[in-house]
C-alpha cells in the first residue's frame, strides 16, 4: 500500500483527493501556488509546500518542480486530480523515471488515447461505430474535399483536443478556411500540437459517457452511464445519471463497447469513454478521457463506489474488490457545476475576494468546494468554485433537491452562474428529459435572480465590507486575503504545521 501521496493539483479536486487519502490512512501531500497559500486543501493536508508564483506554468503545470517537491518529502506517488498534468504522458512518464508511483493510466496508453485519430482507430478496430470524420488533414486545403464528402455541417477538431478546445462548428464552405485556422491557432495554443481532423457534426444527439475502472489484473469494470448534454461552449455544466435516453439493453451494449475500448488500449485505473447518442438509440464513439472527471460524483453516488479510493488501491497494485455484476445503481444523482461567471455580462469571469460563502447540506446533498470567506478568484486558474450533487430515489426528487441545495448556497463577492443553473432545471424540457447537446443554443435562458436573496446578499455583503474596515473587493484587481479572525500561529499551532517550501 502506498503511504504518502502528493496531490499536483488545486481547489476542490485536491481537497476531494485528500479526503479519499485520509480515508485510506494514507499521508497527503498538497502543493500550492503563491496565491493559494489560504485554501483548503493546503489547510487539510497532512503537508503543505509552495511550488511557485500564481501562473500556472510555473506551479501546477510545472512537472520538474512538482516531482522535486515529491522526492525531497519522501512522497512515493503522485495523484494529478484533473487538468494541468492529469493527461500528460511526459509527466506521468517522468514520474515513474523519478521512482514515484502516477496514479493514472499508463504512460502509453494515455498517449495513445490523448491522440483523437490514434483512439477512433483503435474504437474501430473493436467493432465501436465511429462519428464519420477524416485522418489528420496533412494540409488545410485538403479540408473543402473532405468536407463536402462527410457532408455538412462539420466539426474541427484538433487531434490532440480536450476540454472543449479546437473546436470550430462549420456550416458552409464559405466560412471554412477562417475556421480552420482559428481551430489550428487554438490548437497550438493549447495542446502546442496544431494537428486537425474534420467529423460530422452530429445534431440532435445526447452527449452520453461511460465511466470505467481497470486494475491490473485485467479486470475492466463499467459502472453505468453519465448524461452529459447540457453544455454551454462545450462546456458541461450539467451531469446526471443515469440518462433518461438509456434502457437496459443499451446500457449493456454502451457498458460492452466502453469496456472493448479501455481493454484494448490496456487501460489501468479510472477513466472515462465518450459517445454520442442519437434520437434513434444508435451510438458513436467520441473520445477517451484518461483521467477522473470533474462530474464522477453522479456515479459515486448512484454505485456507491469511491473511485479516487479505488485509484489509489489500483495504483498500489491491488486488484478490484468488485465486477459489474456485483454493482447494483439505486436512485438519480444530479451535478451543477458552480462557477465564477457572469451569466448577466455573457458569462465573462468574475474575479474578486469571496467576502462569504454558504455551501448547501441537508438530505441526498454532497459538495465539492474550494470556497471559504476570503477566498480569492483570480485570474490565473479555471473558474470552477464548487460542484453540487443532489441524489434522490428518482430524476424529479434529485431535481428538486438541487433546486433547494441551489437556493440554498451563498457566494458574496463575485458573480456566480448560480441564478442560471436554477432557470435550466426549471424549464419544461429539461423536467421532461429533452436533452441534446445544443440544449441550451435552442433555449434561451435568462438568469434571474429572486429579489428577497438578492437583498439578503446585499446587505450581508455591505456588513461584511463595514466590519472589515472598508475593505470590500472592487474591480479586476484580486483584493489581499482576508485576515483571519484568529492569528495565523493560532491557526497553524493547532493544526500542527505550517504550510513549508523544499
């Protein structure tokens, strides 16, 4: 068993990762930037250490300094959370190299699923339907020819894609040309790789994927399907499970064509198969994710599985304590995803101190948090604050159970989509399941905020700024951290160490 991990990431996924840890007994790393020095997950952590200034390339991205960090505290692995280094095979490589554990899939089989191309191939070759689609274009002026053949509208996609990024939707060969290079400067940009391929833009589809969980030993376990379609600039906001779209028959054939794939590419640990689901029940593979997903708590809480638990037990060589036949689903679980945006300024971040923040409990709530009162929203990091998971004995008692966990949450100092998230669960179609992955193209949402809340928000946010003599978070300029109400020895003697830097 592993006895000490590092966690080389942030916020509320870093926190989640401790919490599995300290579950296990195992001792947790966390490592922070500059500006992170007051989060939780530092605070919660057995250790503590500064890894750099707050761009991320020089802290969490910075793969050197995060396994020197792990050698130097006698850290034996390495657990990348999702994001920055989750998905790098040259980090997960160099970590091995370093004699460090990565809790992950494989090096190679991550570079042979991060590759769009390399993984349809390998989908294909197992008999799981592809979206129609090309080879990476060797040139863009390849691209009206094979447009035309696929038939539009099209998609671009870059090869080495993720995330929701490189990615350009086109409907006319007119508009092509400025598409593709707006999807190769994106492309470079992102992933430093500027290699593109065309697939059919499938419309009126469902965004449906299949979680999975592999150990060593060959054991490929599919824990069921994750609805995904509710997506704002390819961007999932929205999760549940399961679909309202899925019987049992295709649930079995999804579970089948999920488990090909993962066993194939000789897949170990948690990771997650993606396809698209048309009106009429026929499937295509998308893509691989070969990490843990922001939105594993719908299965986590719909199995009653522990998947960062089982992460850990895979990468310390242990063999899977269950099959899918011993796994029996009970309920609805659904996820909101909260965000610093503002649904009100075309969802621009919104950055500032977190004066105060509320999180939901009571009956079938779980959330995943990084906010505390002084939190800081900057600039330099992605603008997810915390994740809401309602679970119920069905869809509409989950539904409503969100609405009031929603309602119920308290961020003052910076905007949330919070309002908006409320608007979606209660339009008509999304009560009654008539869900595709351009939802929320076809309806319109305006995110209203109910005045009594609004009034109690602004009044609390004007006493928190009186009792702290003025201080209250203005502009784009990220305010100082609030003090404490106790000093930091105080707090830092009776958690019994101070956060240190190697």
């Amino acid at each position: 068993m592993l006895q000490k991990v590092l966690i080389a990431n942030r916020g509320e996924i870093a926190l989640r990762i401790v919490r599995a840890l300290h579950d296990l007994g195992i001792t947790s790393v966390a490592i922070y930037s500059e500006v992170d020095r007051l989060s939780r997950h530092v605070r919660y952590a057995d250790e503590a250490y500064l890894v750099g200034p707050p761009e991320a390339a020089e802290s969490y991205l910075n793969g050197e300094r995060i396994i020197d960090i792990a050698v130097a505290c006698g850290a034996d692995a390495i657990h990348p959370g999702y994001g920055f280094l989750a998905e790098n095979a040259d980090f997960a490589e160099a970590c091995e190299e370093a004699g460090l554990t990565f809790i992950g899939p494989s090096a190679a089989a991550m570079r042979l699923l991060g590759d769009k191309n390399a993984a349809r191939a390998l989908a294909s070759s197992v008999g799981v339907p592809l979206v129609p689609g090309t080879e990476p274009l060797e040139s863009l002026d390849e691209a009206p020819r094979y447009a035309r053949e696929i038939g539009y509208p099209i998609a671009i996609k870059a090869a080495a894609g993720g995330g929701g990024r490189g990615i350009r939707f086109v409907e006319r060969e007119e508009d092509l040309r400025r598409a593709l290079d707006l999807a190769r400067r994106e492309a470079i940009a992102a992933f430093k790789d500027g290699s593109l391929y065309l697939e059919k833009q499938m419309q009126g589809v469902r965004h449906i994927e299949v979680q999975i969980i592999a150990d060593t030993y060959g054991n490929v376990i599919p824990l069921g399907e994750r609805e995904c379609s509710i997506q704002r600039r390819h961007q999932k906001i929205i999760e549940e499970m399961p679909s309202m779209a899925v019987d049992p028959e295709l649930r079995r054939a999804l579970n089948r064509a999920a488990a090909k794939v993962a066993r194939a590419a000789g897949y170990r640990s948690a990771g997650t198969v993606e396809f698209l689901l048309t009106e009429d029940k026929r499937y295509y593979f998308l893509e691989v994710n070969a990490r843990l997903q922001v939105e594993h708590p719908v299965t986590e809480m719909t199995t009653g599985v522990d998947l960062v638990k089982d992460q850990v037990l895979v990468a310390s060589g242990q063999e899977l304590a269950y099959d899918e036949g011993d796994l029996l689903t009970r309920g609805w679980a659904i996820e909101c995803r909260i965000v610093a945006e503002d649904p009100q300024n075309d969802f621009l971040p919104s950055v500032g101190r977190v004066v105060l923040s509320r999180e939901p409990a009571g009956p079938g709530i779980r959330v995943e948090s990084a906010l505390h009162d002084g939190y800081e929203v900057t600039r330099f990091y992605d603008s997810l604050l915390a994740k809401v998971t309602a679970w119920g004995p069905d869809r509409e008692d989950a539904r409503a159970r969100m609405l009031r966990a929603l309602r119920e949450c308290r961020v003052v100092g910076v905007a949330t989509n919070i309002p908006f998230l409320i608007e979606v669960l209660n339009l008509p179609e999304f009560i009654d399941g008539s869900l595709d992955t351009d939802f929320l193209d076809r309806h319109r949402v305006e995110a209203r905020q109910p005045e009594e809340p609004l009034r109690e928000t602004a009044a609390i946010a004007a006493l928190l700024t009186l009792t702290s003599g003025g201080r209250a978070a203005t502009g784009d300029a990220p305010a100082a951290p609030a003090r404490p109400a106790v000093s930091a020895w105080r707090q830092q003697q009776a958690m019994g160490r101070w956060p240190r830097t190697i």
